[in-house]
C-alpha cells in the first residue's frame, strides 16, 4: 500500500488578548497568541505536516500571511483545505500524533475536544488523531512563557476507495471531503481493501503559488 509521512511544526509568540485558540478549541487565558491568522499552533503544525507528506509546500505557500483575506482568520479552515488536499491526491489520513508544548494555559482540559474538532476537519475517527499537551520544564522559550510550539507528525495512505477527483475549485474540493468523511463515518472506507493499482499520484502541483 502507499503510504506517505510528514511533519510539521509551529511557534507563535504570547502578546495581548485574552484568549489563544489551540485545535479549534478557545481557550481563555491572560495572553492572546501573535499572528496574522488565529495563531492555533496546532492546526498550522499538523497543516504542514499534511503538506509536507504530499511534497505540497507549506502552510504560508497555501495561506501567505501577505493576502489580507487570512487576517483573523479560522485556521479550522486552513485544515480544512489540506484535508481537501489530502483526499484529492488520493490518500486518507492513517493517524496523526502532536505534541504541544508550553507551560501555560493548562491544556490537559482541552484535549478531548481538540481531537473530536481536528477529526471533524479532516474526516477521520477521532481515534485517528493524537493530540498530547507537554511543558519544556521551564527550559526554552516555552518554559518562559513566551510562547507555544506544536509539533506534528502524520501518516497517510492510499484511499481504498473511488480513484481521486480532479476538484475545478476549492467549493468542490470540500463538497469532495465531505464525502469522504462521511464514507468513513459510515465505516464504508476499510484500509484493508485498499488496491494500490486504483490510486494515482499526481506528481503536478497544480496548487503551488
Ligand atoms: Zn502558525
């Protein structure tokens, strides 16, 4: 079967505002996040682990922080888009792992929900997703409390089922993974039957700035 593997990883640092957002999750705290978009970490390290493990680039390839459209923006529908990605080139997520990493806010809370909206963006089981909430042991910038990182590491494999689209626009890329989310909530999708010979790789990045 084909498979595929990438990573990512993302910091941003802690300025003024009253909440960060990690995973799609709000989470108030005394600090907010510094960055053109909402600053979720964790949505942009496993974004670029999406994209690293189809050679497409990375994040700010696909969303630059120069276009004025991304200002405030939910990353939810950065993960969103690479999901589409994922799916249009014709791989599903195997599993994704990622490590959070500051001192503060106290993530552990969160967490269960962080996996459920990530799962949600992607169209996979929640059992699927892995997300692990660490400190650095007041080393580092994290440990200063000047900032959070988020590490990711993804493994995709061939979609085991209809060969993969070739999507015209972004509207009928995620009517696409919308399908495909609900083929694997309906437990249609087994990687068990995954047939190689039916997925092709399409080398062209069509998507590239
Ligand atoms: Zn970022």
């Amino acid at each position: 079967m084909s498979m595929r593997i990438g990573h990512g990883i993302d910091v941003h640092a802690f300025g003024p505002g009253d909440h960060v957002t990690l995973g799609g999750v709000r989470i108030a705290y005394e600090k907010g996040l510094l960055a053109h978009s909402d600053g979720d970490v964790v949505i942009h390290a496993l974004c670029d682990a999406l994209l690293g493990a189809l050679a497409l680039g990375d994040i700010g390839h696909h969303f630059p922080p120069s276009d004025p459209r991304w200002k405030d923006a939910d990353s939810r529908q950065f993960l969103r888009h690479c999901a589409a990605l994922v799916a249009e080139r014709g791989f599903m997520l195997a599993n994704a792992d990622i490590s959070v990493v500051c001192e503060r806010p106290r993530l552990a809370p969160h967490v269960e929900l962080m996996r459920q909206r990530l799962a949600q963006d992607i169209g996979c089981p929640v059992a699927d997703v892995s997300v692990k909430a660490t400190t650095s042991e007041k080393l580092g910038f994290t440990g200063r409390g000047e900032g959070i990182a988020a590490h990711a590491v993804v493994l995709l494999q061939a979609r085991p089922v209809a060969a993969p689209v070739q999507a015209r626009d972004d509207a009928e890329l995620h009517a696409f993974v919308e399908r495909v989310a609900a083929e694997v909530e309906a437990n249609v999708a087994r990687p068990e039957d995954a047939d190689p010979d039916t997925v092709q790789w399409q080398a062209q990045d069509k998507h590239a700035p």
